[in-house]
C-alpha cells in the first residue's frame, strides 16, 4: 500500500498528514466520539473517530480491517518519557468488515487461556501481540544461525521430507503411501547432511522432521523444525561443539539486538550464557546430579528429564553462570547407528547432548566415516545393510573424519522463552491428538 506508514513510526510524524492501516484491536465509545485502537504488524496506536466513523464502527465487529487518513498529533502519556501520540481521523475506509464477535478477546493484555483453546482458535489468537512476539523471536534465532553459518564459508542445503528408511531407529516414524510403495517421512536430514561431506565439508540447514511420538509431552511435538548442522576433517568432538556453542551466541545476540520490545513484552531475560559452556561426561553430571542434587540416577544410561533441567537450570548456572550445558560420552547402547564409537572403549560413543535451559535442544556427535565399520554398526543395531544402499555408497568412495549436530527450533524458543509447553513455541503445533488448525 503506497503512502502508508506504520504504528511505530507515527511518533516522527507529529503535525503531518499520514495514511495508516491495521485491525480495529479495540473500540472505545464516548457517545459523540470514540477511540480505535488501531493494530499492525508493529504494534498498537490510538485513532480518535468522530461521531460519523464511530457510527460506523459501532455496526462492525472488532478485527475488521481498516485505512486511515489524519493528523498526527500529541497526547499526554502515561510515562512522560515516551513521547505519545494519536491519530485525527479524517477519512476512514473500511477494507475488510468483520460481523462476527471473535471467539477469544484478543484486546486483553493477557490472553490467559488454556492451551487447547489457544491453539483451537490459532487463527485468531496469533494475532495477540504477545503471540505474535514468540514468532518474531523465532525468526531472529534462525536469523542469527544463518548468519553465523554463512559467515563460517558453510553451505545451506534443503534436504528431502519423504525418505526410503528411518534415520533415527526406533519406531517413532510415520508411513506414507507413495504409489503403492511404502516411505516415511524424514526424522532428520543426518543422512543427507552425512552425505554432503563428501563435498562441501561444512553445511546447515533448518530441516523438517517428524516422530510418531507415542504421548503427547510438553516437549515433543510429532512436526518440528531442526537446524542441521555438519561439517567434514574435523579433529573431535570439542570442533562441533564450538560451532554449537558460537552458533548459539550469535543467535541470542540477534534476539537481543533485534528483539528487545518482544523480550520486554514477554517479560523475558534470556538466559546467562556464560563464558564458555561447560562440557562434562554424562557419567560426571550424574555424579554432580548424586553428590549436588540428592537424587542418585548414576546407573542410568541417559540423563532423565529431571536430571536436565536441574543441570541447566540449577547446576550451570551455579558453577558456570550459564545455563547450557554439553552432556559428551552416551553409551553405545542409547545411540543411532551411525554415531562414532570411542576407539579407547567400544561400549561408549563420541556424541554429545547440550541441555539448555530446562531440558536437551540439540544431539550431536563425530560419525562413523569407514565403509567396514558402519556395515557393523548398522549389523549391531539390528538393521539390515542392503536397506542403507545409497547412504552406504558414500562411505565407499571416501567420507573425511567429520561430525555434526541437530537443535529443535521449537525446543530451544520453548526453552529460552521459559514457555511450559513446546506448542506454545510452535506457530501450527502437530501432536499425537492435532492437526488443525
Ligand atoms: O536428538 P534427536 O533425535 O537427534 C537427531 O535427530 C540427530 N539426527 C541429530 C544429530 O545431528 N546427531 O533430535 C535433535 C533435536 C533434539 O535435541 C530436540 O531439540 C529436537 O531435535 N527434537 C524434538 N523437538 C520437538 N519434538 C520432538 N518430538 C523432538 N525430537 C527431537
Ligand atoms: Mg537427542
């Protein structure tokens, strides 16, 4: 729309004409006149109506869409700081009648809704202001990774949904019918982004992954993001680690610079980051989770949801002023196939979890890069090598050393934002009772 400014830049324009256009987020009536609050993607301002316009108003239903022409004038704020401002309407045109009453009321500073609902009324309620701040902070942390990424000479690659075989073992994969054949869809792009390494040596890339996960948790989702990461001639794990640890900083520092209304609205402080995140064996964090916590977990082979979240909120933060924390030395027992096992003892892998903030956001590792050993990796597993054919073919013709690793999108704004529910950092969330809206 020519001419038009936005909400957020109303406060140069005092004394001048302007054109505006947004949604009628709230209607006040004072009999002869009124006030629009008018609403667009920046945020929120005040339209005084006269008696004509507010007629009109006072027929349609909150959410219409409307254009203004008027004035820009001052007004007296709350916080004299800031200097505030409204609009003198002169020619109101509307774009879009609404007639019917939404089903949620938006206009309040707090939806406070429960989940189900929000999510239900997705159409609506994502138009909350502090809705839409989650996104807009999601697509800075994907700003920020991407940044980082291309910075480092890395390649961005779009890898495929619909694959031949599971990825990740387990069962946690959907089927879809494809011709008359059967296919899954993608768990994770590891293979593909493997591949790559006979080529490019670094690459990322966000992926679509989906998992048939058996129950709903506040952490799974059955649709999710991941930022993929791999990169080739490495010299260990504490390599891939660095670029998880750098990537992260960037994408925090994106937030942090281009986010702050969004921050300050949802009453965020983002989590401390410390110098350097901490990096400690799993068998070293359930010492600490023992010793420090009170709760003796040291015969597990994985970290339990409670031992995560005491690590990066209790622990890292204590120890490091950080709340990420890289988990390294996963036994063999708990890994995929095609994860590297520690030549000094085969029971053990050379993988790594980083739990941030509350629970586990990414899973990363070295892989297995020779021909013979992943024939017996994938034998030892239980998996049959003629199914890995293709992904096979690039351990044949020459894979460097490498590793790589994959961070849930939804996972770590959940996590970062402080959000109980990882639907809730999930603009359209698939679980295992939704798919709509
Ligand atoms: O830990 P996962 O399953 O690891 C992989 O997919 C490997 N291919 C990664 C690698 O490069 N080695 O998934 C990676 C991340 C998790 O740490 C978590 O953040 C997120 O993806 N994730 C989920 N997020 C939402 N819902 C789910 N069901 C998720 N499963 C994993
Ligand atoms: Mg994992």
């Amino acid at each position: 729309m020519k001419d038009r400014i936005y909400v957020n830049e109303l406060p140069q324009h005092v004394g001048q004409k302007v054109t505006v256009a947004g949604w009628l987020h709230n209607l006040r009536d004072h009999k002869n006149f009124g006030f629009a609050m008018l609403r667009d993607k920046t945020g929120i301002e005040q339209v005084v109506l006269n008696a004509e316009q507010l007629e009109q108003l006072r027929a349609l239903q909150l959410e219409s869409v409307l254009k203004f022409t008027g004035t820009v004038v001052e007004r007296k704020a709350k916080d004299p700081s800031v200097k505030a401002v409204e609009i003198q309407a002169e020619t109101m045109e509307v774009l879009s009648p609404v007639t019917t009453v939404a089903p949620v009321e938006i206009s309040k500073t707090d939806l406070d809704l429960n989940l189900d609902t929000l999510i239900d009324n997705r159409v609506v309620t994502l138009r909350h202001p502090k809705q839409r701040a989650i996104f807009r902070i999601q697509a800075a942390l994907v700003h920020g990774y991407r940044s980082y990424m291309s910075k480092q000479g890395f390649t961005e690659i779009f890898f495929p949904i619909l694959a031949g075989a599971a990825s990740e073992g387990g069962s946690e994969f959907f089927k879809v019918d494809y011709y008359g054949r059967e296919a899954t869809l993608s768990q994770s792009a590891q293979l593909y982004k493997q591949i790559t390494m006979g080529v490019y040596e670094g690459v990322y890339g966000l992926s679509y992954s989906f998992r048939a996960e058996k129950f709903g948790t506040s952490r799974h989702l059955t649709e999710f993001n991941q930022f993929e990461f791999e990169v080739g001639f490495v010299d260990g794990m504490d390599e891939v680690m660095d670029h998880a640890e750098a990537a992260i900083r960037e994408m925090l520092t994106t937030v942090e610079k281009t986010c702050e209304l969004e921050l300050k609205l949802l009453s965020v402080t983002l989590p401390p980051v410390g110098k350097r995140f901490p990096r400690v064996t799993l068998k070293e964090a359930l010492e600490a989770y023992k010793v420090e916590g009170g709760v003796d977990e040291t015969h597990e082979p994985d970290l339990s949801p409670a031992a995560e979240r005491w690590l990066s909120t209790t622990w890292g933060p204590k120890h490091h002023d950080c709340g990420f924390v890289f988990v390294t030395d996963y036994p063999a027992t708990k890994r995929p196939f095609y994860v590297k096992l520690d030549p000094a003892d085969p029971s053990n892998t050379l993988s790594f979890d980083l739990v941030g903030f509350g629970s586990e956001i990414i899973s990363g590792g070295l892989r297995v890069n020779k021909y013979e050993e992943q024939i017996e990796r994938l034998k030892a597993k239980g998996l049959n090598p003629d199914q890995f054919e293709d992904y096979l073919m690039m351990h044949k013709f020459g894979i460097p050393p490498e590793g790589g690793f994959g961070m849930g999108l939804q996972r770590l704004t959940q996590n970062v934002l402080g959000l109980a529910n990882i639907k809730e950092a999930t603009i359209f969330p698939r679980d295992v009772q939704r798919l709509r809206p």
